[in-house]
C-alpha cells in the first residue's frame, strides 16, 4: 500500500450537492462494470453498459476537462499524443476526507499520490503501447474514490490527430477514429464531445465523429474549452445555445488551465476561482451562467446519466434475465453435476501406523530419515484407494460415448453425414 501524501489529501473540487443526484443507480453500473470487467468486448455485445466516452482532437482541453471533474492532477500531459490508450475512469464518491486511486492491473494497491497514478497509467501505457507514440486499443481501468467527485464512469480515449509522429502509422487518424468508435456507437454510451473554443467549432473532430454514430445528437453532451482565449470581440454563445450545430443535450463551456498554468503548478482550485470570476465578469456569458462552468457540466452530466441509466436498467436487467435462463438451460444439458470427496492422502493411517512402519524396517536402530520401504508400502495401501473412482468415472466416460453414438445413428441426417 502506498504511504499517503499529506500536501496531497485536500479536497480541491467541492462539486455543489445537486451534483451527486446520480447516487442512487450510478453504483449499480459501477458493479457491474467491475463484474463485466475481466469479460472482452465481443463476449456480451448485447450488454453495453451505460458510460460517457469523452471524445475530442489532440490539445482539444479533454484532459484539463477530466481532472477539473475529479479535482486532481492526474494524467499525462504534453505536446505529443498523452492518451494512447483508452482510459476507463470509474469515479466513486465516499465519505470521509481521503481519495485515492487503485488500478485493476495492481489489485490491493491504493495511490494516495496522485502524481504517482499519472506515472503508473505513463508505464502501463508504454508496457502496452510501447514508447513510439504507438496507440493500443486495450483498456487501462482505474478507480479514484474521493468525497468530491459524482459518481460516474468516464472512458478517457485517444485524441484525433491528423499527422503521424515517432513510429505511427500513416493512416493513423483512421485508426484512431475506429478506436473512437467501437465506444461511441454503442448506444447505451453518452458522448462527451470536447472542441476547443479557439478553432472553427463548425468543423470540430468531437462533433463531426458524434454525428456519424448519432446523427440526432440525442446521446451527445458538447463541451467547449478554452473560452477565455477566443480572439477578443468573439464568443461561443451561439453554440452554447446550439443555434450552429444542435444537440438535444446541450452544451456546456469551461474554462481551462493553460499548458503554462500546470508548469506554474497552478492549482486546480485556482482554475476554479478564475473561472468563476471570468464568467461572472463576461457581459455575453453572465447571462447564460446554466451553460458555463465545470460545476454546471459536473451537475449536467449527473443528471443526464442518471435518467439515461433508469432508461436503459430495466432493458439491461431483462436482458440478464433471459441470458441466465438461456445458460442455465444449457448447463441442465450436460447431465447433473457429480461431485465426490476429494481424496485425503493420510485418511486410515495414523502416527502409530508410521512409527511401526519405520520399526519394522529399521530393526532396534534409530532412524533419521524415514526409510524406502516403508514409504512405498504406506504409499502404495493409499494409491489403491484410487482404483475404484477410477473405474466409476470410466464407466460414466464409456456410458456417455455410447449415449453419443446411439444418438448419432439414429439422426435422420447420419448416413448423409457417413
């Protein structure tokens, strides 16, 4: 266990109470995420569990937006591509005033350091993906349980990026949208959307590749960053309001720490501070305050995903239903279960069977080590008691064979088979 990080346990992100509404069906997800977990993709396609896939370019401010939700610094940053791997996040509220994180690849291992979860989640990626900028589409699932955080799980994926650096792949853009995908057209999973406020938000990579897979927007929450650096006499205020490209879930802006801010170790709660006062200040945004801030998409996201959960359960819960039905008919084919004792190798032998076993081999002399012989005849009277569920189980193995055979030849299609 990691020792804890003193300068490191102070709650930076008060999220407001209506943030945690969620509370209620979250957790349930959250179980069967971690049920579901050691399962791959294509063993239960018909289950997809609800999630929210954050989406967005490479620098587009995704990894600024997720640690302002759980109030750390905590993931890999840079000027290359940071997420070369998809990052399952599965937040969990607790009580009391310690977060840390645990990894599923290091069971009973708790992170107090945060810094330390950023480069366990570095090695893990470049075990995996190697150190070429090289991008995997195998999962890294971490936890982090803080008294500051909703309750939810976020799916960190690879940025787009469009030129391929170190080892890539020239087509490297394709294969990171396909790994994008296999997430977001799932349509149990919300999409988190994130474009930058600095570039042509029409043409937006998030938005462009939501579209394909939900070209309703019904499943898709936009998120614009980076809006106190937009070119003076601009703003987003059209697209908060979905006048330019419409979602039916909305749009949220924020505000986020510069590259510069995290070199200056500015704190997470100072983001907070200054981005308050920036659109508190701000003539346009002022007055459209339910839009802006990361405590209004923090609190916009609780409540989406948690009608989106008691929409989907009850579909799910059936679903599980009729799959243990169908498993549990299987099993009842293969014949009862037979279960015998496990055979205990010193059963009917006792200390004084041994002691005389080595007199009568050793004579009046004393011995050090038990004898050969002795050995070989205690052993022996022990293996004989294997013969007979040895010949019952093959007596069951050649009764089976024949119910076989016989249920072969009498098949209507047997002799098109021979």
């Amino acid at each position: 266990m990691e020792e804890r990080n003193l300068n490191d346990s102070v709650p930076t992100n008060p999220l407001p109470a209506s943030a945690f509404i969620g509370s209620s069906v979250v957790p349930i997800v959250n179980k069967l995420q971690d049920i579901f977990a050691p399962l791959e993709k294509d063993d239960l396609p018909e289950f997809n569990l609800p999630q929210v896939a954050v989406v967005g370019s490479q620098s587009s401010g995704k990894s600024s937006v997720l640690e302002a939700l759980v109030g750390r610094d905590f993931l890999p940053r840079g000027c290359d591509i940071c997420t070369r791997r998809p990052l399952l996040l599965q937040l969990q509220r607790n009580s009391g005033t310690e977060e840390w994180g645990e990894f599923r690849h290091l069971p009973n291992k708790r992170f107090y350091d945060f810094s330390e979860i950023r480069r366990e989640i570095q090695a893990d990626t470049e075990r995996e993906a190697g150190k070429n900028w090289e991008v995997s589409d195998k999962e890294i699932r971490l936890k982090i349980f803080s008294p500051n955080v909703l309750n939810i799980t976020l799916v960190d994926l690879p940025g787009i990026t469009k030129v391929p650096v170190g080892n890539q792949p020239s087509d490297i853009e394709t294969r990171i949208k396909n790994l994008v995908k296999v997430y977001i057209k799932q349509e149990n999973c919300l999409i988190l959307a994130v474009s930058p406020a600095n570039s042509d938000l029409a043409t937006s990579d998030a938005l462009q590749i939501a579209k394909e897979v939900d070209p309703t927007g019904f499943r898709t929450i936009g998120v614009i960053t980076k809006l106190d650096i937009m070119d003076k006499g601009t703003d987003a205020c059209k697209f908060l309001l979905g006048k330019v490209v419409p979602l039916r879930l909305g749009y949220v802006g924020v505000v986020n720490r510069s590259q510069e801010d995290i070199h200056k170790n500015r704190s997470i709660a100072e983001a907070f501070a200054y981005e308050e006062q920036f659109f508190e200040d701000h003539p346009i945004y002022n007055c459209v305050s339910d839009r802006c801030g990361i405590r209004q998409l923090a609190k916009k996201l609780s409540q989406i995903l948690e009608q989106h959960i008691r929409i989907v359960l009850p579909k799910l819960k059936s679903g599980l239903n009729s799959r243990l039905v169908a498993v549990i008919k299987e099993l009842h084919t293969y014949g009862d279960v037979m279960e015998s004792k496990d055979v205990d190798p010193c059963e009917d032998i006792t200390d004084d069977d041994i002691r005389i076993a080595i007199l009568n081999a050793t004579g009046l002399q004393n011995a050090l080590f038990v004898p050969e012989v002795p050995f070989e005849n205690l052993v022996r009277r022990q293996i004989a008691r294997l013969l007979e569920p040895s010949l019952q189980c093959l007596h069951y193995v050649h009764e089976e064979l024949l119910r076989v055979i016989h249920s072969l030849i009498h098949h209507p299609s047997f002799f098109l088979w021979v």
